[in-house]
C-alpha cells in the first residue's frame, strides 16, 4: 500500500532495520535511528526544508540503518550501515541539504560530509531519466 507524503526533499529511513548482533527484544536499529534523525531535523532550522519519513523494510536488509534520499526531478541514493547516533543523523541531513541545493542530485565529493562517506550503497534515477 502506498501512502502519500510531501514530495518535496527527503530522507526516508527503514523502520525495520536491524543491525548484525542488535538484540531481538530491543528496539530496532532503524526506529531508532529515525527518532535520532526527526530530533536533529527539529533542532536546528538547516534542515528545515528536508522531511524525515518513516517506511518499514527498504529492502537492504544486510545494511542495516538504511535511508534513502530524494527530491523531486533529482537523482537519489540509498545510504546504510549507519550507527543510529546523532553523528549518523546529522551527516545525512547535512548531505541532504546539499543534495535538495543542487541542480540534479549530484553533489560535489568535497562537500560530502565525512559520515557518509563509504555509506552509499546505490543511486537511483529520478523517474523519466537516466543518469550519465
């Protein structure tokens, strides 16, 4: 089933996600990531303009702590392998914000912030393209 939400720029995390070794009975890696990522999101105005969106299972179970970002007419990537930590949060949104700025969804590697560096696991055309 699909649910609507703003369009607009986004990161959209895995609810599900577990970590290899997370404990079963514990809260899962994913929700608590989310919540780390919805309090940094609220905190600080920067991020004002990046919606932070809650899907169960991404499907990229084996990375556990799993994001996706996109914005409308961009190209988007799926990040994981995160630790769900305010570290974690804010290099993603801090990447966000850069990504939603720029033209195509492309952002220039010396922009990258040093906590999603090694975390990109694909990038995604946005609908009607292809990327070069």
């Amino acid at each position: 089933m699909l649910n609507p939400v703003d369009p607009g720029p986004a990161v959209v995390a895995c609810s599900t996600c577990r970590r290899p070794g997370q404990d079963p009975a514990g809260p899962r890696d994913g929700a608590r990531l989310i919540a780390v990522l919805e309090r940094v999101q609220a905190s600080d105005p920067a991020y004002a303009g990046i919606a932070v969106q809650a899907m169960p299972c991404l499907f990229a179970c084996s990375e556990g702590c799993t994001v996706h970002l996109r914005a409308p007419g961009k190209i988007g990537y799926v990040l994981g392998r995160f630790e769900p930590d305010e570290d974690a949060a804010r290099a993603i949104l801090d990447y966000a914000v850069h990504h939603a700025a720029s033209e195509e969804g492309r952002v220039p590697f010396s922009d990258w912030p040093q906590g999603v560096k090694g975390h990109f696991i694909v990038r995604v055309p946005p609908a009607g393209y292809i990327a070069q």
